[in-house]
C-alpha cells in the first residue's frame, strides 16, 4: 500500500498457509498491478492485469490460492507470463521473514 513506484524486476510476495480464496484490493495504492494468484505447486491459477489504482473493488482469485504475486502492470504481457504457468522457489507456506 501507498507504494508510487515499483521496479520492473521487483515484485512483492504474499505467502499464506492455508490455500483458499483471496481477495485483494488497491485502496491505498497508487499504481496499477499485475496480481497473479498462484496455487501450492507455483501454478499461476489467476492473473487480474492492469488493476485499477485506489479501487475498493476486490479482486478475488480462486479457492487453491497459496500466494499472491504482484507486479507491475503490464509485465505479464511483456513477459508472455500466463495462466497455467509455474513459479519456482516459492518459499514453504509456514515461511515467516521473521523466523529467517
């Protein structure tokens, strides 16, 4: 939140314990989002593109999701990222950056 600018190769990581249905927002975020909502085994189940910036409007992704990557809008196009696609070197679901 309150992010204004993000790095093309940056990105930021959200790791749940449980797989279930997320549901995201932009309230509070001024640039737009690539989210990509992705299942335990890396497999990218969910992309919403281009998500509008400071919307409360929940941006939802499917029961199996583990994570949920964001990135800038529009290097899912730029990338040929797509659904279906995995992500390798997720850290395990109990992963705390505390713990580390």
């Amino acid at each position: 939140m309150f992010r204004e600018t993000l790095a093309e190769n940056t990105g930021m990581l959200f790791v749940y314990e449980q797989p279930q249905t997320r549901a995201m927002w932009m309230k509070n975020t001024p640039l737009s989002l690539d989210m990509l909502f992705v299942d335990s085994d890396g497999t990218i189940q969910h992309i919403a593109r281009n998500t509008i910036p400071y919307s409360t409007r929940q941006i939802i992704g499917p029961n199996t999701t583990q994570y949920v990557l964001e990135l800038r809008a529009g290097i899912t196009r730029k990338l040929g990222i797509r659904r279906h696609d995995r992500i390798e070197n997720l850290p395990p679901a109990n992963y705390s950056p505390s713990s580390s």
